[in-house]
C-alpha cells in the first residue's frame, strides 16, 4: 500500500480522538502512536484506537466518549417517524434530547435550555403585539414556544438550527400550540446565513410588514424587537470561519463561538429590542470573553442571573444577562472615554441568584473591575471596597516577573514513586503547599525529570528564590521557595524581575493575604488560580514603606478597611 496516499495531519487525528495536537505529538514521541517514516497514517490511528482502547490506556474522557455515541441517521429516522405520529412534540423533544450521546452534545455544544429558565429568563417581557421574536439556536423550540404563550403572533416568530431534527420538532410545537404552519423557523447557520448578506435585497425592504414570510435569503432584511437564545457552548469551528465571523461582527478577541452568537444578534436587534443569553459562567470573567463584556456594557444590562449548575454531567455553571439595546460607543477613542460619561453608568442592574438571592447594583460599578469582568455575586458595598482597594498605590507582576508551569510527567503513577532512593529527588504537588511552609516529600522523581512530558526551563525550578503556588483552588495558596524543589502541574511558580520593589516574601505575604484573598474571590470568583489573574492584582509596595514586616491587622490599617 502506497502510505503516502493515506497520510494524515497531526490536527486530523486530534479531531478524530477528540483530544489536543499536543496529546498525538506527545503519543507520538512516547512511542505508543506508531508512523511510517516519520509520518502518520489512518491505518496507525486506527490501529492506536483498537489496541488503546481494548487496553483502556486512553483516558477516561476520551474512553467515554468513544463507547458514548449515537447512530445519528438511525435517530433521525426514527425522529421523522415520530413527527407524523400522534406522540406530541414536547414528548417528542425529551425523548430526542435523552438520545443524545454526551459526546455529541459537548462537540456541538448543545444543552437544551430547562423550562423554568426560559420562563425566568423571558418573564419581563410585557409589550409583544405587533412585535418580532427571534432565537437564532432555538433546538427544539423552548424558547420559541415560550414566546408564543406570551402572545406574540407565532408569523412573528423566527428561528434558526443547524440540526433538522430539532427544527422539525420545533414546527411540530408550534402546529400543536396554535394550529400554525410556520415558515419561519429555518434549518441553517444563523452565522454562515449573516456572511451571505445581499445587500441588493435590501432595497425598499423597510416598507415590508413583519407578518409577511420571507425566505431564507430575505431573512438578513430584518430586525427584530426580541433576540432570546441559549448558545452553542465551546462549538469548535475552524479557524477560517472564526477569522470571517470575528471581522465581519467585530467581536475583536471574544471569537468563542457563544460571543459570536451574541456579537451576529446585536447586529439584527433593533435600536430598542431586547436582547437575552445563557451563558457558560466563563463570559462573565474569562480573559478571552472581555471584547464581549465590553460590548454588552455599552448597553442597558437589565438583569444578571446565575442559574448555577442545570445541566446533567456539566461542571459549568450557566448564568444569563437580559439587556436592552442602547446606544453602542462605535470608535475606540468613544470606548475609551471616562466610563463615567456612559449613558448607562447609573442604570440599576438586578443581580441575582436564581431563589435564593437578589440584589441592585449601578452598572457603573463594572467598569473599573480589571477585565470588565461581570462580578455580580457582590454587592455595591462590596464593589466600592474594590474601588478602594485599587486605589491605593500599587505596582502589578505584568511584566514583572518569569512564569513556569509545574511539571507534567503525562503519567504520575509511572515516573513518581512513593519511596526515595538514589537518583530522585523530591516533587511536590499543589496541596503540599502551604502558607507558612512546604509539607514533607511524599513522591520521588528522577533527577534528570526523564520521561516527562512537558517540563519548564530547568533553571526555575532551580531557581535561589520563587514563589510557588496552588493551580486548582478558591484562595490565593503560596510559598517563598529557597530550596529549589520541583513541583508537579498541580502547582505553577513566578520569579520576580530584578529591581522589582518588593521580595518574593514580601510579595508571597500580600498574596496570601486576607484582603487579597477577598479582592481575588470578589473579582476573578474562580477555582483556577490563573496567572492572567495574579498579574492584575494589585501589589501595595508602598505598606512595606510604612510596615517593617507584615501583619493582617497593619495591611488593614494601611488599606483603610474597617472590620463590620
């Protein structure tokens, strides 16, 4: 056989495995993903298929999503058959969604939205005679049905899904509902559909009435007074169709494919339509989501809502924001100006937790937050803390400091042992660290860290002095390290720059502090210490001015903080 008509991409046996390039690179180098001279084929993926998963050496993740799938014709048919028979169209919908494999669902990035967080979601919307409605990711028409039980004429309603079963079953909700046809709800690429705009057919379209029907290409003609949807979470699309859709919505670096849905809405809601999104918790203060936040603080924010963890076997959380379309700052020199000129700086935002709190805060009081990061568990009393603690003067570690990450041995139970011998050497993980001190070693690695699989310069490991701290946690864990240990990737290290005004102590005391604490928690509320995080806190080298050495009671003092 002529290998070469066979090879393959690292990036295509990725997609096929559902795992990142650097696992096939990684499985490459070890040994246990065979080429040809040096190339891959189909027949070695496939052959690394069989042998590791009858052998269980592929994780957990990726073995559950192999044995977790579904025979996706087999279910449309089965789907069409049930659309012309007397099963209604809401049992239809249940029994469509629990026949989705996990593994389709996260590829696709679809988690149907629950009832009571449609009705909450829509549950201001009042004014609908005469008025369009538009879920551009309507699934099986959750949001659309609840549109049309609020009165909105279902010939006003519209919809859009790539999936033709969900589609189907929305059109069959909406014959039972109110005996309507609808022509509106579109299988389709609301996204794709928004780059083939025709600008020729735009020409006298205002005089249109909404109830009239249009086809799939008229659809881009229209703008509408209500845009509810839940999103595709974390879709993967290649990265030509992202580079298209981020230039022509300019979502600037928020290129996730849930900011892309927010982004292509905006530009189809009118200048005083309403706009609502379910969200991954990660839109509200993820650095790569902060283009969007942006954009959404240039409008008037109604409602933030955290709905905690709805979704079967989805650690996420899923939160909304329902907002109404306001004035939209066009160039950079408008969005840089003193946010205190935005017309919305003293709009009343309601923040809530879904039953079981609910508090006001000024939409203002987001501005200033490093990354625009929407932190509505606090409140403004909490927000002017903030304000303050920011305030005071400070220096940050960006760009002041060396990053590395702990080491990934890409197999701990292999290359750490629990007993010591000649030729190891001490390797600690996040939990052994501590304030105060560094726990005694329980695992043993090879000095010369062979078989690693991804290990940092060796010189900051070695480093005289580095502050090491816990990756996965809620609070700011770190240590000044003097004794040049290693750590596992369950813990990350910086070095400080020369000439940076403080110590690695004095700076792993502010870290580790109370009021840094809380002023991390209250702005990042995370449980990854990130260093994109780390570097926009504020270091307050002026206290060591005032303070020889460091006591919670003198940083109180200094920072002003009163205790309730």
């Amino acid at each position: 056989m002529n290998y070469e008509l066979n090879k393959i991409s690292l990036k295509s046996a990725a997609e096929q495995l559902n795992v990142s390039v650097v696992s096939i690179h990684n499985w490459i180098k070890d040994g246990s993903l065979k080429t040809i001279d040096g190339s891959l084929t189909q027949e070695c993926l496939d052959d690394f298929k069989r042998d590791f998963l009858n052998k269980n050496k592929l994780s957990s993740r990726a073995n559950k999503q192999y044995k977790d799938i579904h025979n996706h014709k087999q279910l449309t048919e089965n789907i069409r058959l049930k659309i012309n028979s007397e099963l209604s169209g809401g049992e239809i919908s249940d029994s469509y969604e629990a026949s989705l494999s996990e593994s389709y669902k996260n590829k696709e990035g679809i988690y149907y939205t629950p009832q009571y967080i449609v009705e909450d979601m829509m549950r201001d919307i009042t004014d609908v005679e005469g008025k369009t409605f538009l879920d551009p990711c309507c699934g099986t028409g959750n949001f659309i049905m609840e549109a049309i039980k609020k009165g909105f004429a279902p010939e006003n309603v519209y919809g859009f899904d790539t999936d033709e079963n969900a589609v189907a079953i929305t059109k069959k909700r909406i014959r039972e509902l109110c005996g309507y046809e609808s022509d509106n709800i579109f299988c389709g690429d609301f996204l794709s559909h928004q780059v083939a705009k025709s600008p020729s057919r735009q020409v006298g379209m205002h005089r249109m009435c909404p109830m009239q029907i249009f086809r799939f290409s008229d659809f881009q003609i229209l703008k509408f007074d209500y845009i509810f949807t839940n999103p595709p979470w974390g879709k993967k699309i290649n990265k030509k169709d992202r580079d298209k859709y981020s230039d022509l919505f300019n979502s600037g670096n928020s290129n996730d494919t849930s900011s892309l849905f927010y982004f292509a809405s905006l530009k189809m809601l009118k200048d005083d339509g309403m706009l609502g999104f379910l969200f991954p918790d990660a839109f509200f203060n993820i650095t790569s989501f902060e283009d969007a936040r942006k954009s959404l603080l240039n409008h008037k924010i109604k409602r933030l809502i955290d709905y905690g963890k709805p979704f079967k076997g989805l650690m996420t959380k899923a939160m909304a924001f329902v907002a109404t379309n306001g004035k939209s700052l066009k160039s950079k020199a408008e969005r840089d100006m003193t946010h205190r000129m935005c017309l919305n700086f003293n709009n009343c935002i309601s923040c809530e937790i879904y039953n079981v709190k609910k508090h006001l805060r000024l939409q203002g009081s987001f501005f200033d937050i490093p990354k625009h990061i929407l932190n509505f568990h606090i409140d403004e009393r909490e927000s002017e803390l903030i304000r303050k603690l920011f305030s005071k003067p400070y220096v940050t570690l960006k760009d002041n400091a060396s990053w590395a990450l702990g080491i990934i041995t890409g197999n701990n139970n292999r290359l750490c042992q629990k007993e010591n011998r000649e030729g190891l050497v001490p390797i600690f993980r996040g939990k052994d660290i501590f304030k105060d001190k560094i726990a005694e070693p329980t695992l043993f690695i090879d000095a010369n860290l062979e078989g690693c699989r991804q290990v940092a310069d060796i010189d900051c490991y070695k480093a005289k002095e580095k502050i090491v701290y816990r990756f996965i946690c809620n609070n700011i864990v770190c240590h000044c390290d003097t004794e040049q240990r290693y750590i596992l990737n369950s813990a990350n290290l910086f070095i400080l720059n020369d000439g940076f005004p403080l110590s690695h102590n004095q700076v792993a005391d502010l870290l580790n502090s109370d009021a840094m604490n809380w002023l991390f928690r209250c702005v990042f509320n995370t449980h990854k210490i990130l260093r994109s995080d780390l570097e926009l806190l504020p270091i307050w080298h002026e206290y060591f001015e005032r303070y020889e050495s460091f006591s919670e009671e003198s940083l109180r003092e200094y920072l002003g903080i009163i205790d309730n």
